[in-house]
C-alpha cells in the first residue's frame, strides 16, 4: 500500500522540520542556551530526579509547577496557566481549539514557522501578513487586514524569530484591542527582551501569553506555559493530553525556578553579550545587523549560502534563511564570549574570498 494515497494531501505537502546534525561544532544555529548548569546544581538536580517515582503517572495538570511559576513568572491574581510539552505544543493546543470550519488565523511573517504549519494542519485559513522590508511592524496594514479576514486566532512573536525584533509595545496593544479573536502573544524570548505583557493580561480579555523554558536554558525538558483568563484557560485545557508533561520534566522545572536567579544571571550575560556580538557582526564588509532583543542576531551578509557553507566546513553551525522573505539573511545564537569569537574569526575569513 502506498501511504501518499491515504495521506491527507496538506501533510504530503509538508516536509518535516528539518534538524542539521551537530556533532562536534559550534553550535549557534538554535537559539540555546551556551551556558551549562554549576556543578553544585547538577549534583543537587541528580539527587531530586533520583527520587521521582517513575511507575507512578505525573500529577495531570502539574499543580505545584503551575503554582510556582505564576509566583516566579508574575502571572497575574485571577489569571491561570497551562503547561505544554514545549511551548509548541501549547500552540497547537490553541489552534486546535479554534479551528471551526473556515475560521482564520493570522500573524506578521516572517516568524516562526509552526503558526503557519500547525494552522495548516488543523484546517485554518492561514494569513500570512508580510512586514515590512526591515521586519518592522505595520500595526496599521495589520488591524486593516484583521478586519478584513476576521481571524480567529492571532499570533504575534515578541520579539520575533528570526528576526529579532521587538515591536513597539502600543503597536501589539492597538492590535490586541482592535482583533476580533484571541491573541496569543509568543513571549519564547522575553529573558532577553525586558519586556512582557503578562502584567497587562487584565486589560485584554482576549489575550493569552506564551512562554517557554527552552530558550532560559532548559531547552532539553521541553517545557512551555500559557497564561490567560479562567474561561480561556478551561476550553483550551480540554484539547490538552493528559500528563503531557512528563514527572521528570516536572520535578527538574520545579527545582530550577526555586533557583531562577542562576539562570537569569546566565541571560544577562548573553544580552551582554549580544550587544558585542551585534557590533562585531556590524562591522564586518557589507553585512548588515538587524536590531534584536532576543538572544540570537539576524544578519544580511552577501553570498550568505556560500558564506554558511563556509562556516559549516570551519565547524560553526548557523541557520541559513536565505529565501525570499529573509534574503540573503543568516541568524546566528548568541554563543560565549569563546565561540562568538570563533564564529566572527571564521566569517572573516570567508567574507575576504
Ligand atoms: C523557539 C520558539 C518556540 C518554541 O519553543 P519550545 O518551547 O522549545 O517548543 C516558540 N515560539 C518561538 C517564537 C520560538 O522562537
């Protein structure tokens, strides 16, 4: 039997997210964290896991998790949260829950490619609303658009991947007030952005906040979290598996966000860091930096398909964007100080052939 001729023709159009191998590079393609946990914390975290019960199935909702991450996060008094195994799967979970036949969802492009593949997949007129050419923020076109298709479900990056731009915050509010629909407000790189809405979620009650771990520096226990009203919060529950996150993921998160200061500390570092790292990139023969407020950079370097195979055989592994929304365009994680340096080194020499 041929699969393709029982496959529903949207997922034969699809190709799967593509992960490169990374044996042995440098490794700044993915927006991770560099920084390792200290030793005393790795010991102490071993010791915690030891002692899960791993015949037993997690606590469902993850209600000391939840708890402690409205009090650590500053979700809002009468707001609630929801886990997600990764933020990703807390998106499909809202598209899910809003795909009636013909509803629509929208979001400024270019970003971050599962809105457009889970959107795809659950059935949603999917509106991709282009920025402009240096990936700012048209809220204006935006609310026109928006009230011309009457989306459903909104999502908006902030700040955005791959760009890393951060839009003007009265902007995403304008476009928050004028949607007809829920808003979930993708907030993957707010450690690195200083910036929230969550203590704005009582002014919009069709707003719902996203967040996730990944990009703190726990990108291996796949943990996101949603906050919004109750009544958002109680539909959208019931789309999510049961014990989607798992009691390890669970026990880890706990023990990490008792001791959020080492992580936080590591972000202020890499924002630093970034600000070096932007320059240096700026300085280099004809590249161009975009302005970002996450932990990565997206760069316009000429002959960027050349240039990244380049850095591939010099072991330094960065995301090729180029297409046409992203010409020409490389984005590269904030890495340590060491591998900044190795990266800047190496694209020297490519850019001087
Ligand atoms: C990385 C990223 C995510 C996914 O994060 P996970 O929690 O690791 O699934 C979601 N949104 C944006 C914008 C991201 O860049």
């Amino acid at each position: 039997m041929n699969p393709a001729e029982l496959v529903r023709p949207e997922v034969l159009a699809l190709s799967a997210y593509h992960v490169p191998p990374a044996e042995g590079m440098v490794k700044l393609d993915a927006m991770e964290n560099p920084y390792p946990l200290p030793e005393t914390l790795r010991r102490e975290l071993a010791e915690a896991l030891s002692r899960v019960e791993l015949n037993r199935y997690p606590d469902p909702s993850g209600a000391k998790l939840r708890e402690l991450l409205r009090r650590k996060m500053k979700v809002p008094a009468g707001f609630e949260v929801m886990l997600g195994n990764g933020s990703d799967e807390l998106l499909q979970i809202a598209v899910l829950a809003l795909a009636r036949p013909g509803a629509a969802m929208m979001f400024p492009a270019p970003t971050f490619v599962m809105y457009s593949m889970y959107g795809t997949l659950a059935g949603m007129k999917v509106h991709a609303v282009p920025l402009r050419e240096d990936f700012s923020f048209d809220a204006r076109a935006f609310i026109a658009r928006m009230s011309a298709e009457r989306p459903a479900l909104v999502f908006i990056a902030y700040p955005n991947n791959p760009s890393g731009v951060l839009y003007p915050e009265e902007d995403v509010a304008a476009v928050v007030r004028a949607a007809p629909g829920a808003v979930v407000l993708d907030e993957a790189y707010h450690a690195f952005a200083g910036k929230s809405f969550m203590h704005r979620l009582a002014e919009f009650p069709n707003l719902l906040v996203l967040r996730t771990v990944s990009k703190l520096g726990l990108a291996g226990i796949r943990l996101g979290y949603l906050a919004g009203s109750p009544a958002w919060i109680e539909q959208l529950n019931k789309v999510r598996s049961p014990y989607n996150v798992n009691v390890l993921t669970q026990t880890a998160a706990c023990f990490l966000l008792e001791r959020l200061e080492v992580l936080e500390e590591q972000a202020a570092r890499i924002r630093e860091e970034r600000g070096r790292l932007a320059r240096a990139l700026a300085a280099l023969p004809g590249v161009h930096v975009f302005p970002s407020e996450a932990n990565f950079i997206l760069a316009r370097v000429p002959g960027a398909d050349r240039v990244h195979a380049a850095l591939l055989a010099r072991k330094v592994l960065v995301k090729n964007l180029n297409s046409p929304a992203t010409r020409e365009c490389l984005r590269v994680t904030v890495g340590t100080p060491e591998e900044n340096r190795i990266l800047l080194d190496a694209l020297r020499e490519c850019l001087q052939k």
